[in-house]
C-alpha cells in the first residue's frame, strides 16, 4: 500500500503518535499544518500531515 495514493481518504494505521521523532519534515503541505511523527507496529516511522489536531 502506497499511502499517498489515500490521499483525501480514511484510512486505519497500526502504531502511536512517536515521542521520539527520527524522520525529518519532507514537505509543506498547505492547509495541513498539524505535523506528527508516527512509529508504525513494525518499527517504521511515517510523518502525518493533517488539517486537524490528531488525538
């Protein structure tokens, strides 16, 4: 799965908003400026550009 291609999409993830970020901020996306840094079940690390603040 490509998670760009779920752009604009609900989607459901495995893992938690990471403590620790270790991925760097790739982009700006407007209209998207909650960033979060977030450690995937199987040890990856995705960084989350959302409109809305994520709880």
């Amino acid at each position: 799965m490509f998670l760009k291609d779920k752009v604009g999409k609900i989607i459901a993830i495995k893992g938690k908003i990471s403590d620790i970020p270790w991925q760097h901020m790739i982009n700006y996306v407007e209209n998207h400026n909650q960033i979060y840094y977030f450690d995937l079940e199987d040890g990856d690390q995705i960084v989350i550009y959302s409109e809305a603040e994520i709880h």
